[in-house]
C-alpha cells in the first residue's frame, strides 16, 4: 500500500507543514509558475501517517511479522536447548534456539543482554558440531555484540574454541560506520544490541554484520537491522517525523537529513516543493542541490525571489531610441573595481573554509579513534561527553568549512568574469 502511496506523489509533490493543500498549492504556483495539474500536496503528518521505520541506504530492516513474545518465553525455550545441549541433542537444541531467537526478534520489551548473548553461543556450539564452521562464526560474533567480554564456557568441549577466540581478536579491530537516525529518538528509547545507546548528533558507530535495534519503551518495538559496511547507513523513524522538520530545509547541516525522510516516504525519484511558514524550497530526489524558490507568508503577498522565467520590462513606445552605436571597445568602457573586490573576497572565504574544513575533520576522526581504542583496551565504543561534544563540533565544522569554502570558490569565479568582461 506504502508502495502506491508513493508512485502516486513520486512525479511532483507539495509537502506542506501546516495549513490547507490548496494553499500550499497556491503558493507553489504563485512562486514558482508552476500549476501542474499532476500536482499533488500532502502534509508532513500525512506523509508519515502509518508508515514504518525504513532503511534510505547502507543495510536492511525488517520487523517481525507475527504475534509479540515475553521475555518469559525466550528464558523457556532458552532452558530447553540448555537441556538438549548437555545430552548432546543437537537437533532438539536447533529447534529450541530457533524459538528462543524468533521470540527475541518479537519482543516488546527490552532485549536482556545475558539471554542474547547465551542464545547466540549456543548457537555457534550447535552449528560447530554440524561442521558448518562459518555459521559458528557469525553466532559467536552475534553473542559477542551482547557481551564485549564473555569468556569461553568450559562445561563444552574446546572443539570451537578456538574459532571463539579468533572472533575475540577480530572484534577489538572491527571497523565501524556512522548509523544515521532520522529524527534521533529521546534519550533512553534507542537500544542496540540490548543495551541502551546514546545518539551523537543523531549518529551512532555500528559494525557491518547483523544486530537488534530497538526503538521506544513501552512498548518497544525490535528490529533486525543488517549493515552492509559499504554505505553509511541511514534509518528513517516515521514516527517521529513532525512538521518542524520542514524547517531543516533552511538549515545547510540538516538539509540532507530533510532529503533522507522525503526519499524514505516517495522514492528517489520525482521533484518535491517543501511549503513552510516562510519559505518555498525545491528538490529533486535522489539529488543533493536545493533550490529556494521563493520567500513570504503565502499568496498575495510578493515573494523576495522571483521565478527564473520572468521576462524584462519593455522599453515604453515613446522612449527615444538610441542613435548612435554603443561603445563597446575595451577603449571605451571604465574599468571597475568590483572584479577586483569579489576576486580578494572569494579568496580569503576559500582559505578561511579549507582551514576550518580541515580542522573539522581532524577533531572528528580523532573522537573515532578515541572510541576505536576504548572498544580495543574495554570492549566498548564509550565516549565521554567531552569527546561527544568535540565529534558534533567537528562536524559542525566540515559543513562550514565547506559552505564558506564553496561561497568563496564562487565569488572567486566571479570576480575573475567581471574584470575580464568589464
């Protein structure tokens, strides 16, 4: 159904935050002298209404599909396999892990850490003893996520241990990506793998692989989110999304984001008007440039930006014509000194914005090595607060750096045009 909601908005939407559809399509057609009648307006709340949570890039998300579980029922089957294992019934102890790693993914209650983390060992001594080495691996790996420091269980037969330690090794130098979350949740409601997750910006590293995600507390819904390493991946929580976020069109840092929910409701494809209190925006989806199209209250009232399209003024019939050629030999014009200006202006923005950029990304790659280290020496990515707010700083500092960069890189251009022309 989301799906035809989609194709249905995808060609030429108009996302409004407040107010009434014609409105907002008057708007658009009075700013931008634009009244296709393919047209369609829909508002923020609307847009979002009902839909789930959706991976825009870098992984996949589902959610499960059948009856919510108890915590109850995941220590149950858990016992069993416990009991099948010992007597060295690997097949029942298969089954039983099969439920107790369905109802984790079904739970509306936070996931207990020490339970994943035994389900999943038990696991890779399962899969270990039927030869299939390379989903032992995995099962340790995803027991690991659960518990950074667990040792090896000598009640078992050292057979995989030593695949065991192996994956110990390779989780201290695991690298990580940058998980985007649109809107980041309130403090305390975002969990991953089991354990509550404090959102930098809205980022959080993740290694490549499986894990459980859960957003919100009671209930809580469980996710079963795969990160494939190459892309940062970005998720999408509709639930969230309010008619503020609009206003992030107007924000260089958040404009990205803005595009990220806008894709994960209508696709990549097709062109959107965003419609807040002042301003007109537009994108074309899947891209990166936004353009502002006008800026007012609304109709009637004169936009400060005017379409592209407008034609100039005539001249009025009896406005006498020139007789004479116009001079137009280098000779004959005054040299100006406006090149000149915007060519040091652009100069000194293009210096200032590359040494910001660069110290920007120095402080932020510092702050992810920081976190690398703590998961080496402690088992975690733990950052302080002072550290949490340098990697936000440094960020804030690339976007900058750029815009003032990108700003002076353009005057630069054009002062070099005027004083060649002129």
């Amino acid at each position: 159904m989301f799906a035809l909601i989609s194709l249905a908005f995808a060609a030429e939407t108009v996302v409004y935050a407040s107010g009434d559809a014609a409105s907002a399509l008057a708007r658009v057609a009075e700013s931008a002298g634009d009244a296709s009648e393919g047209m369609r307006a829909v508002s923020v709340d609307e847009l979002m209404a009902g839909r789930p949570a959706t991976m825009v890039s870098g992984g996949q998300l589902t959610v499960c599909s059948g009856a919510p579980s108890s915590p109850e029922s995941v220590r149950q089957s858990l016992g069993l396999a416990e009991g099948a294992i010992k007597y060295m019934e690997f097949g029942s102890a298969r089954a039983a892990l099969s439920a107790t790693l369905r109802d984790l993914s079904c739970l509306q209650t936070p996931v207990d850490p020490a339970v994943a983390s035994r389900a999943w060992y038990l696991l890779g001594i399962v899969d270990a003893a039927a030869g299939e080495q390379a989903a032992s691996r995995e099962d340790f790996r995803r027991a690991r996520l659960f518990a950074p420091t667990m040792a090896w269980d000598e009640n078992f037969a050292p057979n995989a241990k030593a695949t065991f330690d192996a994956i110990a090794s390779e989780a201290k130098t695991a690298p990580l990506v940058s998980l985007t979350v649109l809107p980041a949740p309130a403090e305390g409601t975002f969990r991953l793998d089991g354990r509550p997750v404090q959102l930098v910006g809205g980022h959080v590293g993740v290694s490549s692989g499986d894990h459980y995600l859960q957003v919100g507390d009671s209930p809580a819904t469980t996710y079963s989110l795969r990160v494939d390493g190459t892309t940062p991946p970005t998720l999408v929580l509709p639930s969230l999304v309010h008619s503020e976020v609009l206003e992030w069109a107007g924000d260089g840092e958040k404009r990205a984001a803005l595009s990220a929910v806008l894709v994960s409701a209508l696709g990549s494809e097709g062109v959107v008007y965003v419609v807040n209190s002042q301003v007109v925006w537009r994108v074309r989806l899947g891209g990166s440039a936004w353009d502002l199209v006008a800026m007012g209250a609304g109709p009637g009232k004169p936009a400060t930006i005017k379409p592209a399209t407008a034609k100039p003024t005539p001249a009025k019939p009896d406005a006498p014509l020139p007789t004479e050629p116009v001079a137009t030999s280098p000779a004959a014009r005054k040299k100006s000194p406006v090149g000149p200006v915007l060519m040091g202006i652009g100069g000194a923005a293009g210096v200032g914005g590359g040494v910001v950029f660069l110290l920007g990304e120095l402080g932020a790659r510092q702050v992810v090595n920081t976190a690398i280290a703590n998961k080496q020496d402690h088992g975690s990515y733990d950052l302080t607060d002072a550290d949490r707010e340098a990697y936000v700083k440094g960020g804030k500092m690339v976007v900058s750096g750029g815009v003032v960069g990108g700003i002076g890189a353009a005057l630069l251009a054009t002062g070099l045009v005027v004083t060649v022309a002129f």
